[in-house]
C-alpha cells in the first residue's frame, strides 16, 4: 500500500518526536526524514521525496517563511502544513506563510497539560489535515473504493477519498426572481485566508449590506486575519465583538473559539457570541452562524461557502435554501480542499459554483441587482 511520505522539520527535538511519534501510528502515513532547520530540510526534499512537509514557523539559520518561499521555487505544488505557536508573532508568521503558499497549519500544544493529551490534540488536527491534503495519494491505492456518494452517504472521513463528479443541478427557484440580499454570509476554512483575499477586495466601498464570516481560526489569528483583510478592503473589516450592531458595508469576522450568531433588537441586527459545544468540530462553525442569519433574516440572504476541509456549512446552506436563500459556492479546481463547497454542491443547494476569481464579482452583482430591484419597486 502507497502511504503518505512525511517529512517532518522542526528545531525543537520533543516537536520533532511527539510528530514523528503520532504519524508513526497511522497505517496511511510515513516519515521519510526530518530536519531541525530550513537549510537542512530544503537540502533533504529530493533525497527523500516527500508528498507533504510539516514546517516549523521559527527556526534557527532559515525560518519557515523564508523556508517556505525557497521550496515554492522548485516544489510549487508540495504542500505545507505550517507548525505555529499560539502567540501575536507565531500568528502573524502564519498568516504570512499562507499567503506564500502554505496548504495549511496547526498550532503546537501549550507547555501545559500532559504529553499524551498534547499528542492526541495534535494529531487530532493534523492527521486529517495531511490526508485532505494528499488524497490522491491514498485514491491510487489499489484498496481505495471510489464509489459516487449520494446525499445519503455518510459524511467523508478523514480517509475517505472520492471521485470528482459535477455539481447537482441547483435547486429550482420559485417564480417572481430572486429573494433580495440584507446579508451576505461567508464560511470557509482550509485555504479559505487566500480565497478570502482573492474575494473580498472585490466588494465595493459602497457594497449596501453587511458581511459576516466564519473561517475557521483560533483566537488572535482572527483578529490579525481581519486586519490584514481590512488593509486590502474597499469594505470595513473588523473581529467581531459581541453587542456591535451590524451596518452596511462592513465585514465581520467570527472570533476564534467563539460561535457568532446574530439577534434583532427593535430595527437593529447585533451580533452575539457564545462557547456552546463545537460543531461539526468547530467552533466558530459555519452552520451555526447561517442558522441564525437564517432566524433573522429568513431567506433574504446571499451565502457563500469557500474552500475548506469537512462539511460545516452544509446543514447552514440546507436550512437557507429552503427559505429561498442564494448561494453560492467555489469550484472544485479552484479549491484547496473541495470538502465544504463540494457537499453543497454535490447536494444542488449552490445556485452558482464558480472559480474561485469570479465569486468577488458575483457577490458584488447579486447584491447590487437585488438593491436595483427593490429601488424600482420603490419607484413603482
């Protein structure tokens, strides 16, 4: 059986055993080397050939930034998972390292709570993450079933692979045109920070409805995500705090550990967030917030779903469609986990599946053409 070559690069030797340690317990995955810098695992990629590299952010002698921009100019298609710390510069590295080109990342465990609990945490997010990544590796085993999937069929696991097929045809709309857009609603998650920058810059300044957003991200790098956004944005980005009142052309974004969900107060729309129980293993989720812009706003919404690893989302699309909501979802080319949008697809909820370079400007035009719409039956 072909497994998923791994090589691991860290400078800190327990780093380096807890991950070489937990993907030596998986029966998919091998490592094939590790290295404790950059120079090192750069001179070490062609000796051992690996499908994914797992990079440490700060590192002796050639960082993982700096790392991550050398491999991109001979392996542009290798992916990286990047290893972060849960600090303001860790944070801010990572963000960075996904817009050089960096599949995706995991946070390393804190110096509390014991080795065991450290390793399954970790495991428990990366392991998915490197089978996501490398799918087609695990697809050209000869064991690998890739039967189509029905709306009925189980929900992917982290070892499941599938054949890629067409999106369903979307859902029939009712007569009389498209519902009008109060809201725009986006969820993403694996890549969803460079989809998001390929997106939002596209809404007008003047775009006449608020943005609110779920991407799956810890604490503070939210805040720095929404940030580095706000500096590329014609629209206003911000994290989201509980209590703001939602106001047009603004985007807000879901805090991380946080739910966000929306409530009406008299003519106001605020925002809330809570620490409920994760779902679909996230928290913020996606279905969570679409749920509850679906309690406010019923189906005068425009949802959007990106790129990202599982099916969060999916129930959240379900729930908006069957209000009359549009949605829209990326493609799968475009995608670097067709997981979130392709369920959506696959389902015939999207209205639209484009490329990732066309969704800016469908969202700008489904919210523009509903405001025309409803200034000509003012007018009337």
């Amino acid at each position: 059986m072909r497994r998923i070559r791994v090589l691991v690069v860290d400078d800190a030797v327990v780093v380096r055993k807890l991950v070489c340690d937990l993907l030596a317990q998986d029966p998919e995955l091998e490592v094939c080397g590790y290295a404790s810098n950059g120079r090192l695992a750069l001179a070490k990629i062609p000796q051992v050939n690996p499908d994914l590299i797992t990079l440490d952010v700060e590192m002796p002698e050639l960082d993982g930034l700096a790392t991550l921009r050398e491999l991109r100019k001979t392996w542009p298609k290798l992916p990286v998972i990047m290893f972060s710390t849960l600090t303001e510069h860790g944070a801010s590295a990572t963000l960075e390292a996904l817009a050089s080109g960096a599949s995706d990342y995991v946070t390393k465990p804190s110096n509390t709570g014991s080795f065991g609990t450290a390793m399954e945490r970790v495991r428990d997010e990366l392991v998915p993450r490197i089978k996501s990544l490398c799918r087609d590796v695990l697809r050209s085993n000869p064991s690998t079933t890739t039967a189509p999937r029905s709306s009925a069929t189980p929900p992917l696991t982290a070892t499941t692979t599938r054949t890629p097929r067409p999106p369903l045809p979307a859902k029939p709309r009712a007569s009389g045109g498209p519902r009008p857009v109060s809201v725009v609603a986006i969820g993403c998650s694996t890549g969803g920070p460079n989809a998001l920058e390929a997106v939002l810059p596209l809404l007008p300044a003047d775009l006449g409805v608020p943005v609110v957003l779920v991407q799956h991200m810890p604490p503070m790098f939210t805040r720095l995500l929404a940030e580095r956004l706000d500096q590329k944005c014609a629209v206003h980005v911000v994290e989201a705090v509980a209590g703001m009142a939602l106001e047009p052309n603004t985007v807000y974004v879901a805090p991380g550990n946080f739910h966000m969900t929306l409530k009406r107060q008299g003519v106001r729309v605020v925002l809330e967030t809570n620490q409920d129980p994760p779902e679909n293993s996230c928290r913020p989720a996606v279905d969570v917030l679409f749920r509850s812009v679906a309690q406010v706003y019923g189906g005068d919404v425009l949802a959007c779903v990106l790129t990202g690893m599982g099916q969060d989302g999916l129930r959240g699309c379900q729930t908006l469609s069957d209000l009359g909501a549009q949605v829209v979802v990326q493609d799968e080319a475009t995608s670097v986990v067709w997981g979130m949008p392709g369920y959506v697809a696959q389902t015939g909820l999207a209205d639209r599946v484009l490329p990732l370079g066309e969704i800016g400007v469908e969202l700008s035009r489904r919210v523009r053409d509903s405001r025309l719409r409803q200034e000509t039956r003012n007018r009337g």
